[in-house]
C-alpha cells in the first residue's frame, strides 16, 4: 500500500538515498550527501516548500519515490513568481516503476502548483524557472530533462506533456588546444579579463543560487579598466567529482553587448576564463546552451567545445 505525504523534516535521507539510487544518468550528480548537496542546494532556500515536495511511501514508511516542484521568479529576478510553476525531478526507485507511483507523484505536484495560482505547469527547470537542483542536475545548470535520463521523455510525452523548449549540452576538456587567429591576438592585446564574486547589480535570484556555490562573475573589459563588453558566470561542480572523475566547472549566462557581437569577443572572453583556470585542478568545463541560440553555441564551438547531451522543456496540458 503505498501512501503519498508532504516532505517532513526527518526525510532528507531518504530523500538523498532515492536519487543516488535513481540512475538518472551522467548529468546527474551521483553519490551526494544529504548536507553538502540537498541541504545547501535545495532544503535551505528561503522559499522551499515542504507541500511542493511529496513523497511516496510503503507501509514502513520507507520513501519509494518523490517528486519536487516550485517556483521560478519575477522578471526583474527580485522575488519569487507563482505565475509559472516547474516539476523539477520525479524520482521512482528503480524497483518501483511502472506501477503508477510517478505518474500519481506528478499529479500531486500539479495540484499543488495550480493550488498556488500557477496557470503554466512545466516539466524540467529552465533560466528563471529553475528553483532548485543548481549543481546537482544538468551540468553547468538545470535546464529541462537529459536525454541521457533515459526515462524522462517517455514519462511526460505519455503523459501528455509536450516538448517547448530543447537546450544543448556542451563541454570541453581544459587541456584541449585552443583556437588560434589573428583577431584572437588583437582582442588580447586591448582586452583583459577581470574576475569579480558577483555582478553590479546583483539580483536576489542570482544570489539564491550561485551565492551558495564556489562563483565568479567573469567580464572582458578594455586594458586599463573600463565598460565590459562581455561577461560569464562561472561555477565549481565540486558535486558531480564521484559521477565525473575529475574536477569541473559550468559557464551560465554568458552575454556580449548587442554593439558588438560577432566581433570575437565571446569567443575570446571563454577562452581567457579558461586559460585562467587552467592553473587549477580543474579539467572539464561545461556550458548549456538553448537550441535555437545559433550565436551562442557557435561562441562555444568556436572556443573547442563539443556536444555531451541534449534536454527538453516539457509543458503540461491546460488545465481543464
């Protein structure tokens, strides 16, 4: 007989025990704790809502499967939104499956974000809609769910959920050999890269997520200081060392100035992030791009990177 309840302050462990146990696939960090992953990731947000996470339990108690659903926030990223709600992960232990516990999991979930005033429910997190799993799911950040997820896609597509959004997953190793050109050579002769902890202005959603992770705010600026003309926010990944092998870091966000794109300075901006950080233990860096972006991964491919996995948005069927 399985029971479903609202997350209770003594869950965490067996919280952490089905997601280890979950074979979610390589963009999955594997082997986490409950302090160093789930706590300071996703338990001690100012807005976790222990009725957005429900548990499926047997007659023990013992927790069978879970499904975790929130918020994403505001425009201007000062505040939390309940416009749009997102199930961010479904997990079913693997002996459980195929009989109804997820499929029931995600409909509590949709009851509980609509119960909220969510006209949009989303299947897989994307920026700004992306509450919890920061480091702990999808690389450099959660975006959707992995293809390398095998069992995502087939669940929410028989669902009804359907596919809105499609990201590319793109990494490259740091000893790899940089691209070298003249327009390259120039840009470092008048632009330098400057390494701040957070960007200026800061907003309250950066904050909630890369505030609790080893960042910077990476930006190219003009030799002798000046106005940036590109920026990145780089993150350690010290949770995914046990799936991974080795030390990693994710690039997020990365922006050039509207004046002057396809001038190189994306290009050269990642590859100075890199060149710096080669000095670390750091041997793989990684990116998230969305799939219609034609320019940004071209930026990235430019600079070595290559395709490690795709994700997909899904979204749920209107409400009736």
């Amino acid at each position: 007989m399985i029971e479903y309840r609202s997350f209770r302050n003594t869950d965490p462990p067996q919280v952490c025990r089905l997601w280890n146990q979950a074979q979610l696939g390589p963009r999955a960090a594997g082997n986490v704790s409950t302090d160093a992953a789930f706590e300071s990731l996703n338990f001690s947000h100012t807005y976790f809502d222990r009725a957005g996470l429900i548990l499926a339990v047997d007659e023990n108690d013992t927790a069978v499967g879970y499904v975790h659903a929130g918020f994403g926030c505001t425009a201007d990223q000062s505040a939390l939104s309940d416009a749009s709600g997102v199930i961010c992960a479904v997990v079913v232990h693997p002996d459980r499956r195929r009989q109804g516990i997820g499929r029931e999991l995600v409909s509590r979930a949709e009851a509980y974000l609509r119960g909220r005033g969510a006209e949009d429910v989303y299947a897989g997190p994307s920026p700004l809609r992306d509450p919890f799993y920061f480091g702990m799911y999808g690389g450099s950040q959660p975006v959707g769910f992995q293809r390398s997820d095998a069992n995502a896609a087939p669940f929410f597509l028989q669902l009804g959920y359907q596919p809105v959004a499609e990201y590319r997953n793109l990494s490259r190793q740091m000893d790899a050999r940089d691209p070298v050109s003249f327009r390259l050579t120039m840009l470092r002769r008048k632009w330098e890269l400057a390494l701040v902890d957070r960007p200026d202005p800061c907003s309250w959603w950066w904050m909630s997520h890369f505030g609790r992770m080893d960042a910077l705010y990476c930006v190219l600026i003009p030799q002798g200081g000046g106005t940036p003309v590109a920026g990145v926010t780089v993150a350690g990944l010290d949770t995914y060392m046990p799936t991974w092998g080795q030390q990693a870091i994710g690039m997020c966000d990365l922006w050039v100035t509207e004046s002057d794109r396809r001038k190189g300075f994306g290009q050269a901006l990642v590859l100075e992030v890199i060149r710096r950080l080669r000095q670390e233990t750091i041997r793989k860096v990684t990116a998230n791009v969305p799939a219609d972006s034609e320019a940004a991964i071209a930026v990235f491919r430019s600079a070595g990177f290559e395709e490690e996995d795709q994700a997909t948005v899904f979204k749920a069927p209107a409400s009736a």
